[in-house]
C-alpha cells in the first residue's frame, strides 16, 4: 500500500523539523516526515549556541575549524612544522552575516510561539558570547574582527580586566579581557529540535522515526517519491532533502548529482550539574563554554574529518578538558559526566545548500548547515515554506544554491 | 601493548579466569573498582575480624577456597585493585588508577567480567529513604557489615528474597516477612527442573524451613504496591498480585517497617561492551547483553565476556564461564592446542549445564508479569537523576516516541549521572510494551562510564 503526500521530508535533525513545523502552520499540505536515527546526529551532538556573530567571525565552534585551516593553510605555503597563526580572522561572507543575523532575530517570537500554541519549551536563554582574550595574539585576533564588522558595532562591547571580572568571576586572573558580542545566546539543542517536530506533529505532520529511506522515484524529471527499508513507497510531489551529514547520498539519488556535503565530526564534553558558574556563554582559542539551563557546562568541540566515524578519542578529549581549565581554573575540581560527538553535515564554503537544482522538479535542498544548523534552522524553515509556496524570500537565496558549486567547477574548468 | 590478558572486573568470573591463566604459566593483568577483589558475592567484609557465620557454611567454603586458590597465584597476577575502566575502543581501555589519574592500557587479548547492576521496579514511594534494593542490602551484610534499622520487609521475586531473609536474620536483623510476586503453583510446577541442581534446591528447603523455624512470613503471589512515610520510610502497602502480576487494590495491607529490600532481579552491564562494539542482543526478560558463543567469545575474537555480563546466571557459574573464557585465550595463545582446550572445556560446560538448567527453571517461575510497569502513578518519578515522572513519559509516548533515544531526547531520562542505569529497565518496559516491538533500542553509554575529575586528564594530557 503506498503512501501519498504532498511533500515529504528526509531527515529530523533540527533542519528538516523547522521545515515541517513551518509548512505545516498553514494547514494546507499533508506532509510526512522521515527519519532514522544514526550514531552522529549533529543536533543531538550540538552546543545549541545562537552565535549568530561569534560563528560569522570564526568563534564558537569555529575557533578550532579555524585554527585548524589556519594551519593547514600555513604548513601548505610554508612547510611543515609552523605554529598556528590566529592573527588573521576567519571571516564568513557578507551573504552569511545576513541570513545568521535574520534567523538569530526570530528566536524570542519563536520560543514565545512553540511554548504557548504547543507546550514545548526549547529553554532561549539570553546569554551573550564572550571572547575570552588569553594573550597578545588573542587581543590581536579580536581587534582583526571588530575591524571587520563595523556595521554590527553596536553587538559589539569590549570588556577590560575589571569588567570582565565584575561579570564572569570564574574566568581565570590572567585573562586581559574579553570581547562581547551581545546578540549571541543560546538554547537546547535537542528540545528545540523536539519543540519543532512536536509542534508539525499537532498541526498534523506524520511522523515516520526509525525508517530508513533507501531511494528516490522519479517520473521524468520529477520526483515521484522515495522507497524506504521499512515502510515501503511513498509518493510525493515535492521532497527536502534535510538529511544532514548524509545528503550528499540522498541528493545523487534525486537530482543523479552529487553535493559537497560532508561529515565533520565534532567531540564535545559534558561537565555534572553546577550551580551557576558562567553568566554567558565564552568562546576562547581552545573551545567554547555554554552552561546550559541545568547547570551543565558544555565544552566544545573538535573539527575533524573522519568519515562517519564518531567515537570518542581520548587526546581530543583531554585537548578540550585542558582548554576549558585554562580559561575557567575552577574546572580542575568538577567531575567530567560524559562526552559524545556528533557529525556536523559541513559544505567547503561553510554555506548551507538550500533551495530548487535545475532540470529536477518537486526537490528542494536544506542542508550543509556545517555547524550552525541550530541558531540557521529558524530561517531555514520559514525559507523553505517560501520557496515551496513559490513566495517572495525574506533574503536573496542565490549564494546558497547547488548551483554554486556546479559553476565553481565550469569556472575552475575555464581556467583551468 | 600488555602481551598479558586483560581482566575487567575481579569478581568470581575474572578471578575463575585469572586463576586458570596462571595454572597454566600465563601472566595477567586484573582490574577490580573495589579495594578487595570477589566481586559483590565474594568480597567478604572489608574490615577484618568478623565471622561471617550467619551468611551460612556452602557460602563460607566458597569464599574461602576461591580466596585460597587466587592468593596461590598471585605472582602471576598483576591485581590494580580501586581501579575504574571508564571506557575504552578495539586497542586501549581508559583506567581511573586509585588516585584519579587517567591511563590508557593497550590490550590485546581482553575478558570483560564487569558483572550486572540490580533492575530498579518504580512504585509510589520507591525513591523513599529506607527504600534499597535486595542485592546492596545484602552486600551490606555481607561486606560492610552493616545491618539494616528496625525491622525489614522483604518484596520481589526469586531465590535471593528468602536467602537474604536467612542471612539478615542468622545476622540479627528483623525481618518483617517475605513477599514473593508469584504464586506458589507456579514455582512447584519448576520443581522438576530445580530437582538438577540438588545442592541449590535442598539450601532452597533449608532456607524456608529456617523461616518458618524463626517465624518468619513467606507470602507467595504478593508485592509490593506502594511505600509511604514522612521524609523516611514508615510504611510499606502489599496486596495479592495476579498471575500478570496486576495488584488487588481492594484487599491492601500495611505493615510498619523501618527498611524495604525490593528483588526483581538483575541487568548485566553493557557500558563497556557497548563501547567497544561488540555485538548485542536482547534476553527473554528484555535486557540487553553481548553475545558470546560456547568460549565466552564475543563478537570480536580477541576479547571474551564472563560471569553475568554474558547473561545472569549468578556467582558459581561466573567462575565456570571464566575459566571458559581463559582456555579460550590460552588456545589463541599457543599454551593449549584444540584438542587439550576442548576437553578443559567441556569439563566446565558439564558443571555449567546444571546451573543453567537450574537458572532457566528460576527464570520460568521469576518471569516478571506484564502490569509491573502500572505501578508507578502520574507523579512518581522514574529517573531519578533527572526528575522525569511517569506522566512525562506517558506524555512522550502518546506524541509518538517509539524509541529509546527519542524517549531520553524528549524526557531527559538517563542523561543524569548513572547514564541510565537505574531506569532503563522501566522505559525499555514501556517502549515494547506501547509499541509491541523487540527492539526499542538501549541507551547508548558514552565515555566515561562514570564522571571523572577534569583533573584526571593531568598527566593524559601531558602524553598526548
């Protein structure tokens, strides 16, 4: 017996349950959800930060990536064998910054929202993001970003030693200071991605968890459906590919191309309850800090490309423990209750892919969220119901398109 | 990289193990969390200087001659006692040393022996201080040699509730009386499968006929329904069950103790053979537990599993299943071709057998009925780390939680510091029993099995 929907979503990470929950508020559609659960799931795995600044400059959680690049990029030119330089800031582009910024501005009315019409709370705390400036080349780094972000001066406070004393008493004596970008808070990670799939299931979504999609159906140029392990066919007029880490697999099926989505594992480390201990969250050159509503600190978190692999290796781990009792000394005492790591779905310009591909009809991208798919899912969602509806879009969608890459590679291929 | 076998756990399945390697010139090395090795059945006292007559004479012999035969090897055995192996991959472990200092130990033949932790059953009033479970009161008794205030009610199923009412008693405790879930009829009809293992059996007789000597109650088709007092335990409410176990409310009784033991029986641990990706699946009563074949071989070749982590089966045969395992290792070793491992083998399997059949007899009659998970009301909690209350559980199931990873994302059970142990067996309850399936997962332990000091890293660290 076959199952016929108007649009089906693969994937209920916290992407593919924004789109849900977003096109199910009007009503109109039947839509079906599709999810299994693998060992690497980024939403379970995330920090659940809202650094719509802090991860536009390469802070957060993408200190490491940066330093990492950084390197990489260095040893390239250099030789083996160089220090890692943090002088010069990973800036994402202006097109970024936008759709960060825009999505980070729904997250009160969201909250406000998922809590009254649906019970669920996803815990929005307005925290703040402090960079935590540890020595010269902290102070340098710092001073690079707040260059190159005039426009946003006003998210943007520098606090002295005094400053950052008075409010965050746990950071160690030796810090300088640090560098606050105001707009920058947080939520839990897995109850926003709950908040959302409860709320598209009120409003009449079904769900299908644990079923696992094993290929897509076409009629002509268009998606007819997709085959799962478990359920048998469904057929739909259109499908959104949220599939995470896995969507590069998922889209050479539907569109017979695949995207450059790929799996960056990250290990992070979970403290036992405290009482309050950080005022915000802290960003510093060696991990980032977010003590979540309970009174757990969460530590966070490696870049590594190791495939699907997402075991825990024990000199990250400690690389991580060392870097948190740097910057918060008092960390040295509290016990270590567990670590896991998660599989952000990473795309080689740190942009999400999202929207129609050409010459296949009825199949929307909603991927390569890399690691902001949390503080991105609100406007991803709210995108996707406009694109499906064919409405105008709060923001250009252009430089998040598949295309992108296709034209990448013809350019490369004229140069080249 | 240990050239020697590794040992996780030095109960009666890593010593059985540890011994049987030594007897044949091989050197090991043995982890074991406590400060004395035996494990929770045969630690003996942590003090010196007690007689342990009142847990009874088989017992004593037991824990005398095993204690005897580990100490004639102990040149051969590397013993890190106040030890935690707090997890591990395919080449290393990760070991708390008694300092709490991390170290990585490379292995590359390894016997997990880690033993089981107790089933929690959630009823009103549970989480009540003087509320305990059978297996630490009895540990209590018999290694800390502490004994519990007042008098004590007894309430589970199975052969450990008249065996610790004995030994509580023989150690001048008062027991209120014994309330066994099933009904007599049901536990004569396994006779005929206990008659094979004699010795058990006749301890079984003289278990309840010292009972009924010292006026102690045996009560069969009864437990326990609720616990109440204020901010300790003061009363305890019993009532007949049926055969699915599903209490009558209408014919309650009360009786006014200071401690309840509840026994519903044991899940093994899986923390670490989750973690190092061995193969699982799931027993009759619904745990999870690796799989290993007739050498306590697991999945992986090089690392085997004994005593009740490769299924509950109790102390004796812990022993048995760990000598298994060794001659499995001395064979991969060279120190036994195949013909000297099968038979060395089949020798322990022969004992094995009558201690299975025995097990599957208590199995039968201990089968837990399927209204046990109605005891808990909207407001008791289940996870206590947590905080999560039936309902919410309730709540997450009527919004179409079919799984245990989607159960703890939406409840937040088990992500308090136990990882799950205490709860796990209810939630894993509710999930077959709501959705009918086999397999509704199990929670996934991560590193570390227990939380460790941030310092422990100290001198990892300065390795890396």
């Amino acid at each position: 017996m076959n199952k016929h929907y108007d649009i089906i979503i693969a994937g209920g990470g916290v992407i593919g349950a924004s789109c849900a929950y977003q096109l199910s508020k009007r009503h109109n559609l039947k839509i079906a959800l599709i999810d299994c659960k693998r060992p690497g799931n980024a939403t379970r795995a995330s920090a659940g930060g809202l650094w719509a600044i802090g991860e536009s400059v390469g802070l957060g959680c993408g200190v490491i990536f940066f330093r990492m690049m950084s390197s990489r990029n260095k040893r390239e030119a250099n030789g083996a064998a160089v220090v890692v330089d943090s002088s010069t800031p990973h800036i994402l582009p202006e097109c970024f910054f936008d759709f960060a910024l825009q999505s980070n501005a729904l997250y009160p009315q969201l909250h406000q929202e998922l809590i009254e019409r649906h019970g669920m709370d996803f815990k929005f705390e307005r925290t703040g993001l402090k960079y935590i400036i540890q020595d010269e080349e902290d102070q340098l780094y710092a001073e690079h970003i707040v260059k190159q972000i005039p426009h946003l001066a006003d998210q943007v406070r520098w606090l002295d030693r005094d400053a950052l004393r008075a409010s965050e008493p746990a950071v160690t004596l030796k810090a300088n200071g640090a560098l606050e970008f105001l707009c920058d808070h947080q939520v839990s990670p897995f109850r926003l991605g709950d908040a959302y799939m409860e709320a598209a299931r009120q409003n009449g979504v079904d769900l299908y968890p644990n079923v696992n999609i094993t290929g897509v159906l076409h009629e002509g140029s268009r998606i007819k459906g997709v085959r799962t392990a478990e359920a048998g066919e469904f057929h739909c007029g259109t499908l959104i590919n949220a599939a995470g880490a896995w969507a590069a697999e998922l889209s050479e099926w539907a569109t017979g191309e695949s995207i450059p989505v790929k799996p960056v594992k990250g290990q992070i480390v979970l403290t036992e309850r405290l009482p309050k201990l950080l005022d915000g969250c802290i960003t510093t050159s060696d991990c980032y800090m977010a003590q979540k509503d309970n009174g757990e600190i969460l530590i966070g978190s490696t870049t590594e490309e190791k495939g699907f692999d997402v075991s825990n290796t024990f000199p990250e781990i400690s690389g991580l423990v060392q870097g948190a009792i740097r910057c918060v000394p008092q960390l040295a005492q509290v016990n270590l209750k567990r670590t896991w790591a998660g599989l952000r779905p990473g795309s080689p310009d740190e942009l999400p892919i999202l929207g129609p591909v050409d010459n296949v009809q009825g199949y929307f991208n909603a991927c390569g969220h890399f690691r902001t798919g949390i503080l991105t899912s609100a406007i991803t969602g709210v995108l996707l119901d406009k694109v499906v509806h064919n409405e105008a879009l709060p923001l250009d969608i252009t430089p998040f398109l598949a295309s992108r890459f296709r034209e990448g590679v013809d350019k490369q291929l004229a140069h080249g | 990289m240990s050239l020697r076998p590794v040992i996780v756990g030095g109960g009666s399945a890593g010593m059985g193990a540890a011994i049987e390697l030594a007897e044949h010139g091989v050197d090991c090395l043995l982890f074991d969390e406590a400060s004395r090795p035996g494990g929770v059945v045969y630690r003996g006292p942590l003090r010196a200087g007690v007689d342990l007559g009142y847990l009874g004479p088989r017992y004593t012999k037991a824990l005398t001659k095993l204690h005897e035969d580990f100490a004639a090897c102990a040149e051969r055995i590397d013993l890190r006692l106040n030890h935690r192996v707090v997890g591990g991959d395919d080449q290393r472990l990760m070991v708390l040393d008694a300092d709490e200092q991390l170290h990585e130990i490379d292995y590359s033949h390894l016997l997990l022996a880690a033993g089981c932790h107790e089933r929690n059953v959630p009823f009103p009033g549970w989480t009540l201080p003087g509320v305990i479970l059978l297996g630490g009161l009895q540990l209590q008794i018999k290694s800390g040699v502490v004994k519990p205030l007042g008098s004590t009610l007894i309430a589970g199923t199975g052969p450990l509730l008249p065996l610790v009412a004995c030994q509580l008693h023989a150690a001048g405790a008062k027991v209120a009386g014994v309330y066994e879930a099933c009904s007599f009829n049901r536990i004569a009809k396994e006779s005929l499968a206990l008659m094979n293992k004699p010795q058990l059996f006749l301890d079984g007789l003289s278990m309840l006929a010292y009972m009924k000597l010292n006026g102690i109650p045996m009560h069969y088709g009864w437990g326990v329904v609720g616990a109440t007092g204020d901010g300790e335990l003061q009363e305890v409410q019993v009532a007949p069950y049926t055969q699915d176990w599903q209490p009558d409310m209408t014919r309650v009784q009360r009786e006014h103790v200071r401690t309840l033991a509840v026994g519903y029986g044991f899940i093994p641990r899986t923390q670490l053979s989750q973690q190092l990706g061995l193969a699982h699946g799931f027993s009759e009563d619904g745990y999870l537990r690796a799989e290993c074949n007739v050498w306590q071989q697991s999945s992986q070749p090089n690392i085997h599993l004994a005593g009740d982590m490769a299924g509950i089966r109790g102390g004796e045969a812990a022993m048995l299943t760990g000598r298994i395992a060794a001659v499995s290792m001395l064979q991969q070793m060279g120190k036994l071709d195949a013909e000297q491992a099968i038979e060395r083998r089949e020798r322990f399997l022969g004992k094995l057998a009558a201690i299975k059949r025995f097990r599957s007899g208590v199995e039968r009659y201990t089968a837990r009925g399927a209204a046990q998970i109605q005891l808990p009301q909207a407001d008791t909690v289940i996870c206590r780390c947590e905080n999560v209350t039936r309902e919410q559980i309730d709540l997450a199931l009527e919004q179409g939680v079919e799984d245990m990873a989607s159960l703890k994302m939406r409840t937040r059970v088990s992500m308090g510091d136990c990882q799950g142990r205490m709860c796990v067996g209810y939630c894993s309850d509710r999930l077959r029993s709501a959705t009918g399936r086999k397999d509704v997962g199990w929670l996934r332990p991560r590193f570390p099995v227990d939380p460790i000091p941030f310092s422990a890293f100290e001198q990892l660290g300065t390795e890396a």
